[in-house]
C-alpha cells in the first residue's frame, strides 16, 4: 500500500461532503483530520481489507458470546437433528 496523505477539513465541510470525502479517502488513501474551531478532533482514514476482516470477525465473536450468556446456544444432538446427521 502506498503511503497516506493527510488532509485537514473542518467538521462542517466533513459533514456536508461525507460521501465525497469517503470515496476519495478510499481510491486515493487519504486521511483526513477532522477540525472542530481549528483543533484536531477525528482521524478519518480508509481501512485496508485486513483490519476491514479483523473488525467484522471481533463483531461476529462479540454477539457470539452474548448470546451465549443469554441462553441462546444449541446442543451437538440439536445441531445433528437440524443437519439430518
């Protein structure tokens, strides 16, 4: 991956251009430092493919592990009967 520019943009033009900003931040890899009053309050940055796949598999472990201390778990009898084994 090549190296990331780093643009400044007030809240207001973030806001207003979001979608822009979001799809130029992925096919150029930029990131952008979100400015409040002139102080910087948000690093915006594309995620590469790697932390996109880390992220939603610490999602899927997360809602695994509430349901399963709601109750909400099969067991391997119920599993088999389910896939007619």
């Amino acid at each position: 991956m090549k190296n990331m520019q780093t643009h400044f943009v007030g809240l207001k033009e973030f806001r207003q251009n979001i979608s822009t900003l979001t799809k130029k931040a992925r096919s150029k890899n930029l990131r952008y430092i979100i400015l409040l009053k002139n102080e910087p309050v948000l690093d915006v940055r594309p995620l590469s493919k790697r932390e996109s796949t880390l992220e939603e598999l610490a999602h899927t472990v997360a809602r695994a592990r509430k349901q399963v201390k709601e109750g909400k778990v099969h067991t391997m009898e119920e599993v088999k009967k389910y896939l007619n084994l």
